[in-house]
C-alpha cells in the first residue's frame, strides 16, 4: 500500500473508532438510566410492602375495637362518632390497601 490509501484506512478506523465510542458511551448513559430507574421502583416496592405491612397490621386492632366488648365502649353519640370514624379508617385503610396492591 502507498502512503495516501494508508492514510485514507487509517482516517476511516479512526472515524469508525470513534463512532463506536460515541456508541459505547450511549449505552452507557442508557446502563446507568435503567439502573437509576430500578433503584427508583425498588425504594417504591420497599415503600409499599412497609406501608402495606403497617395497614394491615391497623386493621386487625380496629376490627377488634370496633367489634369489641360493648360494655367497654363509649354510649351516646361519642360512641356513635367514635364507630363510624373506625369504620371510615377501616374503609381508607382497605382502599389504600388496593391501591398499594395489598390484600385487605
């Protein structure tokens, strides 16, 4: 080979050199957005199973109170207020359950 067609391979590895290193560095920047993603739904995941863990764990105490001795609970209307605020807090505390995809 003489000087100009070896000057000429060399300028096209060198361009494909660096096409591929541009290229390289893209799936980089992709490698490290889907591993920046997956510790994000991780964080979430641990989130929500803690969340659902302490629901349904509250739901228990306020079946047992809201279904309790009665000589033990309040009469009149604060012990009126008092169940229908228990079975409103059991209801929000299913529904979250649902959302967070926990069973009630």
């Amino acid at each position: 080979m003489d000087a100009p067609a070896l000057k000429k391979l060399f300028l096209e590895l060198e361009a494909k050199s660096q096409q591929l290193a541009a290229e390289v560095a893209a799936a980089r920047e992709v490698t490290v957005r889907r591993e920046l993603m997956m510790v994000r739904q991780q964080d979430e995941i641990r989130f929500k199973n803690a969340r659902i863990a302490q629901l349904t764990h509250k739901i228990p105490a306020l079946k047992r109170y809201q279904f309790g001795k009665k000589g033990e609970q309040l009469s009149g209307v604060q012990g009126t207020l008092l169940e229908e605020a228990v079975g409103e807090d059991i209801g929000a505390i299913e529904t979250e359950l649902e959302i967070l995809g926990g069973a009630p």
